[in-house]
C-alpha cells in the first residue's frame, strides 16, 4: 500500500468504471460491440460521418437511449469524494456518457467528448442536448443551417487541441496515478500513465483484467470498479 504523503492526483478512466451502471464497453463485447454487421470502429469513424452521418446518428441515438437509463455508481461517486479531499485533483476521462459530471465530479477533461452534445460539421457551433431527448436534437445548425454531428472524438480523429495537452502537463507532474477501467489501448489518451510514471509517480491500477498497463504499475488492483475504487478512496484518504 502506498506510504508517502501525495498532493496531486490524477485519475485516468475508462469505460469499464461505467460497466456497473449498465454502459456497454466495447472491448467487453456485448451487443454494442457490433452495430448492424460494422465493428464498432468503423462504425464511429471519421469516414462514416463523411459518408453517412444518418447512419452514425442511428448508432449514437441508440447509445444515448441505453444511457437514459444508467446512473453514476460507486467509483464515480468514490472519485468525487477523492476530489474534495486532495487540493490538486484531475480526472481524465475518456467516457463519453457524462456520468462523472452527474456524480459532481468538477475538476474533469473528458478527451473523447461527450455524448449529449453536437456540433456543426461546418461552423463547429456546439449544442447540449437533454440526455432525455433521443433522437438527437437538433439536427440542423441554427448559425449555419448545416448538419449538425455527434461532439466526441471518432476512430481516426485528433483528440482537441488544449484537453490532451493540460493532462499530459498534469500527469507529468503528479505523484499519484491511478487508471480505472481501461484497457490502456487507446491512443494517445493510454500514454498518459506512461508519462505520470516515467515522471515518478506512483501508479496504480483498477481493473478485473491484466492490461499493458500492467508490468509497470505499482499495485494492480483486480476486480470491478465499483467494489475497488470506493475501497481505495478510502485507504487513500485514511
Ligand atoms: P476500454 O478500452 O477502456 O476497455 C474497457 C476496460 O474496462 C477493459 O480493460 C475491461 O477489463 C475493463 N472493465 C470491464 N468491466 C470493468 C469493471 N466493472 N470495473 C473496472 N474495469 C472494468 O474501453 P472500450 O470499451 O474498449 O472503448 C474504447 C473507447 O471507446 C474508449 O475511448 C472508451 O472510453 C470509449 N467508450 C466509452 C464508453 C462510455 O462513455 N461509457 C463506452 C464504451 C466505449
Ligand atoms: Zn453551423
């Protein structure tokens, strides 16, 4: 267990910390692994906006309608409670369901974007649209009149500018790391516990799997997150 006074914390995430709420990993398999006959690649692509935006439409609606359904569970809410306690926090997530921010999360970057929002493909206008309005609303820009597309980072997109930067300078300089429910696969998000360790901090691990991640954490705590994560709140805060 960890012995030293650490002050700055960073958390990355992943969607295996939702898998309790009942959101679908993708790795995990499930039904969301495969939408209509595409792999889930292919299907949230940069190419598939271009050439078929409905059809992309069609598969976030669906996922929006799973998430209507799913609350915070007691990771997120743990991570909040972590928040509070230490002065220098960060969560890095790459969800997109927003399911840290209802559980209070504040101090947050969600690299991958978020579910419930859209953007024009032209002018880039953001809107928020009510996670209870499915399907998507609207679906027109009112600034520009063109289509509007989901705002989350697609298979063969950029993460945006400035996100991915902040957490890299914040993982570099804190002294603890802890990565939950993430398969570590996911470039570049996956670099940054490299880079929290090679900086000196201590790492540690939340899933029920082995992960790349793995052979260099300092603890590698295997179960599920929301029975470790509260758990380690807990020790961390003692
Ligand atoms: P991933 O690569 O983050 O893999 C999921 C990981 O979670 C696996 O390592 C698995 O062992 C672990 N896991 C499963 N159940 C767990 C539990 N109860 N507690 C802790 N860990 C658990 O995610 P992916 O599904 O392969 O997705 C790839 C990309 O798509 C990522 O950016 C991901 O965040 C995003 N995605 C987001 C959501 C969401 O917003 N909830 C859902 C699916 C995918
Ligand atoms: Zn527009």
């Amino acid at each position: 267990m960890i012995n030293f006074d650490f002050d700055s914390v960073c958390v990355l995430s992943g969607a295996g910390i939702s898998a309790e709420s009942g959101v679908p990993t993708f790795r995990g398999g499930g039904k969301s692994a495969v939408w209509k006959g595409m792999p889930f690649d292919e299907i949230s692509s940069a190419k598939m906006v271009k050439e078929n935006l409905d059809e992309v439409w069609e598969w976030f609606d669906y996922r929006r309608g799973v998430l209507k359904e799913c609350e915070p569970n007691k990771a997120h809410k743990a991570l909040v409670k972590l928040e509070k306690t230490v002065d220098d926090f960060l969560l890095v997530t790459q969800n997109v369901d927003g399911l840290h921010t209802r559980a209070g999360s504040e101090n947050i970057i969600e690299v991958h974007g978020n579910i419930n929002r859209s953007r024009c493909v032209v002018c880039r206008k953001r809107f928020q649209m009510q996670s209870h309005h499915v399907p998507h609303d609207p679906s027109k820009c009112d600034e520009c009149g063109n289509k509007v597309r989901p705002d989350v980072v697609l298979f063969g997109e950029m993460l945006p500018s400035g996100a991915y930067e902040r957490a890299v300078e914040k993982a570099s300089g804190c002294n603890l790391f802890i990565v939950v429910g993430t398969s570590a696969l996911v470039y570049p998000a996956a670099i940054l516990p490299e880079v929290a360790k090679r900086n000196g901090a201590y790492l540690i691990e939340v899933n029920p799997e082995e992960t790349p991640l793995t052979a260099y954490c300092d603890e590698s705590l295997r179960g599920k997150a929301g029975e470790i994560v509260p758990d380690l709140v807990s020790n961390l805060i003692a």
